[in-house]
C-alpha cells in the first residue's frame, strides 16, 4: 500500500511524533509512506515528500511539523480561488499520485474536511491535534498536556512578581472556543479566578471576589483567562486586556496582563504528548493495515477507538458546566465568574 500523511491547522507540539509514529509502523507492514506538505494545499499542488526509516528518525522530540501545516480548506469557497473545483483536483491527484489512503493530522476543521474528502471517495484516517483539546470523538488530543505545561510554567512565574508588586495579574490563554487549557492550567497554577467560554461570568463577581481578597489582606491575585470569553469581542481586542481594564477600573487595585499566546504551541511535546502521539499512530497504522478506512483515531477511557469520520467532522467538545474539575474547584474558592 501507498499512504498519503499530511499535517493541517494549528500547529503544535506532538505533530512530529504522530508522523513518526504512522510512519515506522507502516513501514513495518510493507506500506510506501509519502509526506504531503503544508496541509491539503500539498494536495493540490502534488507536494510531496517521501518519507523514510532515515527521515523519520530523530523528529519524536521535534516541536512543530517536518511537513508544514495549512488552514487551506478546500470545501470551503475563498475570495480569490484561481482554482475552481478544489475537491476534485485533490481527488485526481490522490489518484495520480497512487495513494491507497491519506492520513489527516488535525483539529476539528481537518477532521470535517477529512469526512468530506471520504464522501467522495478517498479512503481517508484521521488523527485528532490541537492544543485546544476539543476534538469531539476523542477524551484528549496530543497537544493540549504540552499546552498546559507551558502555561503552568507561566503561571507559576506570574505568583512572584504579583506578590512582590501586590498586583492582579491576568493571564490570557488560547483554547479558542473551549476552555479546557485555561481550566487545567489555572487549576495546576493556583488561579484565583478562572473564566472560561463555558461558563457565564459576571465581572460584578470577579470584582467583588477580588476586593474581597484585598480585603482579607492577600496580597495579590491571579485571573486566569480563556480567549474566547465574550470579554473584548464588541470592542474587538483581546479579552485578557479587556477583563485587566474592567478590573482596574472598577476595583482600583493594580493590574497587568500576560499573554503566552503562540508560545503555548511551540518546542518540544511533553512526554505524555509523545505517548499520546505515538499511540495514535501506530493504531492509525492497524487501521490502515486492515483497510479500515473513513474513520478517526480516538482514546475513550485510555483505550485506542476509531470513530466515523463522519460523526466528528466539525463538532466542538467543549468543557460541561458541571465538569467534575469545576466542582472541585470550586469546592476549594476558585471563582470562576
Ligand atoms: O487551534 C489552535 C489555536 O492556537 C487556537 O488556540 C488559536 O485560537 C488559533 O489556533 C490561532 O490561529 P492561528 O494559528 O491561525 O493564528
């Protein structure tokens, strides 16, 4: 067999472990493994790379991805599209190219477009990635525990200079429509104040908390922010400085921002990232072998699954309000809004 791996979306710490990871166990069964660069742009403009035992060793620790990534979404009509029909292109060249299946390495766009792409007939796996962790269909995806880590780290390093300052320091983290990276790193970081697109917040509450913990004498705070709070989008600027403004204003305590931002995607994946990574590959790879096709790679309950392609494609998983952590969270003060 021929197999097709390409990268797509977001980057972020893992990619290059999962490649590793279809890659040598396909070897294994005798499969032709060929890179598709720059997400499914590869697939229009037939760039490939071939991949091999040699080039497949020494990218486990590797951040980012050996085969570039895209946000190129050939379903979806853009201004400008020189080329007219972009799922049929791709389909020729999949068939010019031999392919005997593509693997799919992306968030939750890659996985719709993934389905899309099977519909019309290309035998297509998917492996869920983004930092995010809000692939439906799967309980994490690799990715997100580096996230966490990272931010952590930053949090942690927040505590001091707060202390020393008696400032409220506000953290704003990616996640884009979920919450998940502000909840568990705010929960491993000690946040005061944890807001998360899933949870309404009332800034009445987070001002009064933090007055209240002034009062108390503590002498700093630190608020843990999601991106995709409703905070800043009327204005349109980002919602860790518009929470930061609404807190110094109404509260008079002194305030600063930090945003990790893109940092939070970059270097080496954890070792979890890795484990997570590696195990997705190589079952992406069985499935492969048993010409399973049209399906993602998940993990439910720390087992390997595969799940329809066409039941993920483009669904969120987002952070449940009664989330067991939100609980417990709670249960020990942290506010969440
Ligand atoms: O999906 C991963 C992610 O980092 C989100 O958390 C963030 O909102 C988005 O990508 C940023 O997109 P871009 O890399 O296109 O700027």
């Amino acid at each position: 067999m021929k197999i097709g791996i390409l990268s797509a979306g977001g980057d972020c710490p893992g990619i290059n472990a999962t490649i590793r990871g279809v890659g040598k166990a396909a070897i294994t069964y005798g499969m032709e493994v060929t890179g598709i660069l720059d997400g499914f742009s590869g697939l229009l403009f037939n760039d490939y790379l071939q991949l091999d035992e040699r080039s497949l060793s020494g990218i486990l620790t590797l951040g980012g991805t050996i085969l570039g990534t895209s946000r190129e979404k050939p379903f979806k009509k853009q201004e400008g599209d020189v080329i007219s029909d972009k799922p049929q292109l791709i389909k020729e060249n999949y068939e010019k190219a031999g392919f005997d299946c593509i693997v799919c390495i992306g968030g939750n766009g890659t996985q719709k477009t993934a389905a899309q792409l099977s519909e019309i007939g290309l035998n297509v796996i998917g492996i869920p990635k983004t930092i995010d962790n809000d692939v439906w269909g799967t309980d994490i995806t690799f990715g997100f525990d580096t996230a966490v880590n990272i931010a952590t780290e930053a949090i942690d390093r927040l505590h001091s200079t707060a202390n020393s300052h008696k400032r409220v320091m506000v953290i704003e983290l990616m996640g884009h429509h979920a919450g998940w990276i502000a909840l568990y790193a705010g929960l491993a970081g000690g946040g005061d104040v944890i807001l998360i697109p899933e949870i309404p917040y009332e800034m009445d509450h987070v001002n009064e908390e933090l007055m209240e913990r002034s009062r108390k004498g503590k002498p700093y705070s630190i608020v843990v922010v999601a991106e995709g709070i409703k905070a800043g989008k009327k204005e349109d600027i980002p919602a860790g400085a518009c929470i930061a403004q609404q807190i110094e204003k109404k509260t008079r305590l002194e305030t600063r921002v930090t945003v990790p931002g893109y940092t939070l995607r970059g270097g080496t994946p954890s070792p979890l990232d890795r484990v997570i990574a590696t195990r997705m590959g190589t079952y992406a790879a069985s499935l492969l072998h048993k010409r399973e096709f049209g399906r993602m790679v998940a993990i439910r309950n720390n087992e390997m699954i595969a799940v329809p392609l066409k039941e993920v494609g483009g669904k969120m998983r987002l952070v449940p309000p009664d989330y067991f952590l939100i609980k417990q969270a709670k249960r020990i003060g942290t506010c969440f809004g």
